[in-house]
C-alpha cells in the first residue's frame, strides 16, 4: 500500500514539474506515518524542499502536487494540506481490505522482502572467550545478534552468523593456571605462592596443609573449575600434579567450557554458521602482516619495550599499545587483523554486536583497518547496555569477579526460552535492561508480554478449532469479502497488521529488533479485546459471509504473529 502510493505520487511530481518547467529535481518521496490518527494514515513534507527550489509557497506546490495525483488509481479517500506544506493522506476503507487478502495469500511470505538480495551480511556476536559460562550479559547479546541475523535473511541478505573463538593470550593462560590449582586442592597437594602473589584479605585463597593453594591473584573463581578439576581427578588421579598449566590443564577447561557455551547457546535457540578461532591469526601470520603493513605506513613504532599505534595521525585521541613489553599483542592487534580477514572474506556488511565496553575500542579497530586499505565504512557496531536482574523489586546482586552470577542456563531454566529472548530483546540495545524475574515467571498472560504475544498467536487457532467443530470451513485469500469488516475496531487492526512490513525492513535497516517485539505487542493489544468481546466481535455467527470475513481477518492476524515472532525466534503455539 504505501509503496503503491510512493509511486503514484512519484508520477504526480514528474508531471507538475514539467508543467512549472525549469531545472528542479524531484526530490525523494517518503511517506511516514503520523503520530495522530487525526493526521491521516500517512503524511510527507515533500512539497516543502520543492517549493524551495522553484522558488514558490509550500502549500501551492502542495495543493498542485493534490490536483495532479487525484485519488491515487482509487487508493486515496482523501488529501488535506497541514501546516506550512504538509500533505496527509487517508486511504480508501476498501483498499485496507485489499491488503487483509493479500496478507492471507502471502502467509509466510508476508513482510518478506528481498532488500539484501545479492548482499552478503556477517553478523558477529557472543564471542565470549571459553573461561566461563555465558551470563545474563552474554544472554543479551546473544538474542540481540540472533535477531538481527534473523531480520536481515528476512530482507533477502545472504547471512553468516560467526563466533570469533578467542583463545590465546594471557586469560587462557590464567584459566589454565585456575584449573590446575583447583587440581591440586582437590588432591591436597597444594604450594605456597610467590608472595607478592598473596593476598591475605582474599577469601579465594585456601588453606591445604597449613599453605595457601597456588592460585592466580585474578584467576577464574568459580565452582565450574572444580568440576572439571574432578573429572581430571577421575580419569587421571595424581598423574598430572606437574603437568603444566598452559599445556594439558589449559586445553581440558578449554573444551569443556565451551562445549557447555555450545550447548546453551543450542538450547536458547541458536547455532552458528561459523566458530572463527582466534589461533588461526596466529598461526597464519596475520598479526605480523597487519604490523608489517603498519609499519611501512608510519603507523606503527617502538617504545618503552613495546609497540605502538600512532592512531593520532589518523584523528584518533591518543596511541595505543599494540604489541606489551612482555612480547604478548594487546586485544587490539587480533581484532585488526580479524576485522581485515572479515572484509578479506568478500562480506558486503559487517555487524560487530559487542557489550557497551567495547564501544573505546571500536575507533582504533575501524580506523587501522581504513588505512591498511580495506573498506571500514562496511564495519557497524552494535553496542548493548548491561543486564540487572530484580526479584521483588530489589537488584539481585552479582559479581562477575568472584564468579557469583546468574549463567543463562539458569535464567533460562527458572523462566523458559521464550519468555528469555522475549526480554531479552523487548527493550533498545542502548538502553539499560531490568530483567524482571516476578513478571518473567508469571504465567498470567495478561501481565507477562511474551505470553500476550503468544496466547494473541494461539487464539486464533482455538478460533480455527470451534469453526472445525462447527463445519465451518476456513477462508483463503480468495475466498471471503472484507468489506464487511467495517467496524472501527476491525479497520484499526487490519490497519496495524499492515504495517508489518514497513516494522520489519526498518528494524532491519537499523539493526533494532525491540521494533518488532513493540509491534507486536501492539497488535496483541488490538487483537486480544476484539476477541474477548464475543458479543460485538462473534466470529463464527448466522451470517456466512461475516463469519468467512471474520475468519479471514483472524488467519491475517495469524500471519502477522507467526512471522513476528519467527523473526524473533520464539515459538508460535497453538494453544496455551
């Protein structure tokens, strides 16, 4: 519909401008949707930058800009000029219906698109190094980057989901070490530290035998290193005291840490299409190449034992350390040379979703990448803000630090998967997210969101079970006249289902799938009283052809709900 009105008035702008004569260009047409139901179904200012460059009033372009598209083939019931050169529009009530039968036809197809046809997207998320289970932060980001890479293959993008496997430098090395000590304690055999290393105030630091455990002044704390540390127990007794805690202890924690990450990633909904291990730079030389490249450019120098990034010659605020003393590269280093390998791989878009503390370290990324000749304006980030959980109104506390946190799997075990993503996802990436566990696990589905969504998609087929029961048979797109359909309630809600489309690309277009989940929790609003009043609104009645519209209007809504939610990852149930 809104297409077929941008066309119409394209035309209409091509002909007032030959008749006004002179050299304007005609500018793009965007319809937008008024915030006031008053205002029209849509509205564009497009006569106001026309006016500028012929030189004549606003309104008088406009009120030409009306004569010449008249009602638009039949699509317009009316046109009001607002304003200082506003044009509002309001459709023809039979063409809302119009767009009720071709939702039906479309059925999953409807608010498909093929935007990014030819594209190829890489959409990188999650990407937690192996030291842990995921967290509620993790869990965030890992719905956010899903539905962003379930958005854009709705628009027709070719869409690589990756996770960028980081596992060299010096927090491997610490895991490795936190496995061996937890080992050890296990077997009381512990050794006293180097004593700087002590901390006397530190409760992590055990006594075994009268000596503190030989434990990492910030190594890993928590209680799924003594797991693992049992299992090496188990197979392997006392055979790996001196076993060495970057070789063996390392790759044990590795594997198991993250095939768990695997698994609860699984559970909640998503697999990816690539696991890009950070190794692979190592061992293919690419960090030396990205400095060699540097270097050549002046970008790179040496000092106090360490080598620098002069990101000040490309605009940056300050230098940054690319490569310690110590001869370890920073995590700058890899990601360049990563991001250089992403654009190497012929991806036409690449989405970085990261934590808001990564938000410094983009700049140096994107810019060194620019200057080593790569494309960099193909780089986006997303940035999401941190998750609180309350319970009772109050902020459940947790510390990363000492490994006292909510992992996913426990959220996701005390509320389920889609209640989850649901939440998860309902609020914008850059704003804070309160995660509240009393709504998450209400199973009333007037308080929770996500079942509203839900229960709305379910309705329709308890609707579709009485009409069986009934030997009422269900519409096609073809078949029912949605003409009948015209009480207030009922335009509104086709009017609403309409929408969908335009939701969906301009989620897509701004990485910002909170859009959809607001969407449709807006159609639920519309769609859960009209079905609640069975005296105003009776579905299934003694009018065969009121009935059939009714029923057409519900697989439309059927429609809307199942696509939505699909794009969000949730489930669709028939009944709850």
């Amino acid at each position: 519909m809104k297409e077929a009105l941008e066309a119409q008035l394209e035309v209409a702008l091509a002909r007032i401008l030959e008749d006004l004569g002179g050299d304007a260009t005609a500018p793009r047409v965007v319809l937008d949707r008024p915030r006031q139901k008053t205002h029209g179904d849509y509205a564009c200012n497009v006569a106001m930058p026309l006016a500028k460059d012929l030189g004549r009033p606003p309104r008088e372009i406009a009120a030409l800009l009306i004569e010449a598209l008249g009602n638009a083939g039949g699509l317009l019931d009316r046109v009001e000029i607002a304003g200082p050169g506003f044009i509002n529009f309001w459709l023809a009530e039979a063409r809302w219906h119009d767009v009720l039968l071709a939702i039906v036809k479309a059925g999953s197809d409807y608010g498909r698109s093929q935007t990014g046809r030819g594209k190829k997207v890489q959409v990188e998320f999650v990407s937690a190094n192996p030291t842990g289970p995921l967290s509620t932060g993790h869990g965030r980001q890992a719905v956010l980057g899903d539905c962003i890479a379930r958005l854009l293959d709705f628009s027709g993008f070719e869409v690589t989901r990756e996770y960028y496997f980081n596992n060299a430098g010096r927090q491997m090395r610490v895991l490795g070490q936190s496995l061996r000590a937890r080992y050890r304690e296990l077997l009381g055999r512990a050794a006293a530290p180097p004593a700087p290393e002590v901390d006397p105030g530190d409760p992590s630091w055990k006594q075994v035998d009268g000596l503190p455990v030989e434990f990492p002044a910030d190594g890993y704390r928590g209680e799924y290193l003594v797991g693992i540390a049992r299992g090496i127990v188990s197979e392997h007794g006392e055979a790996w005291l001196d076993e060495d805690a970057e070789a063996g202890f390392r790759e044990v924690a590795e594997r198991q840490i993250f095939a768990e990450i695997r698994v609860t990633l699984e559970r909640i909904g998503i697999n990816f299409d690539v696991y890009y291990n950070e190794r692979t730079l190592y061992e293919e030389g690419r960090l030396e190449k990205v400095l060699t490249d540097l270097r050549a450019k002046d970008l790179v120098y040496d000092a106090d034992e360490a080598v620098w990034f002069r990101a000040t010659a490309l605009g940056l605020d300050r230098e940054r350390v690319l490569v310690k003393r110590t001869g370890e590269p920073t995590y700058l280093l890899p990601d360049i040379a990563y991001h250089r390998e992403k654009i190497r791989r012929g991806f036409d878009v690449i989405i970085d979703v990261m934590g808001a503390d990564h938000i410094e370290q983009f700049p140096f990324v994107k810019s060194a990448v620019g200057a080593l000749g790569c494309d960099a304006d193909r780089i986006e980030l997303v940035l999401h803000q941190f998750v609180t959980l309350t319970r009772g109104g109050e902020k459940v506390k947790q510390s990363t630090r000492r490994a006292n946190f909510i992992t996913v799997d426990e959220l996701v075990e005390e509320v389920g998967t889609d209640v989850f993503r649901f939440f998860m996802i309902e609020r914008r990436a850059d704003a804070h997210l309160d995660f509240d566990l009393d709504l998450a696990t209400d199973r009333n589905w007037r308080k929770n969101p996500a079942y509203t969504v839900q229960y709305a998609h379910a309705r329709t087929h308890g609707i579709e079970r009485k009409a069986v029961l009934g030997g009422v048979p269900m519409p096609t797109g073809e078949d029912f006249d949605g003409s009948r359909l015209d009480l207030p309630e009922e335009i509104e809600l086709i009017r609403k289902l309409a929408e969908f489309p335009e939701v969906v690309a301009g989620a897509a277009a701004s990485r910002e799938p909170h859009h959809v989940a607001y969407y449709l929790r807006d159609v639920a609003g519309l769609w859960n009283p009209y079905v609640q009043d069975g005296s105003r609104h009776r579905v299934l009645s003694d009018d065969p052809q009121l009935t059939a519209a009714r029923l057409g209007l519900t697989l439309a809504v059927r429609v809307v709900f199942a696509n939505g939610l699909s794009v969000l990852g949730l489930a669709a149930p028939e009944q709850m």
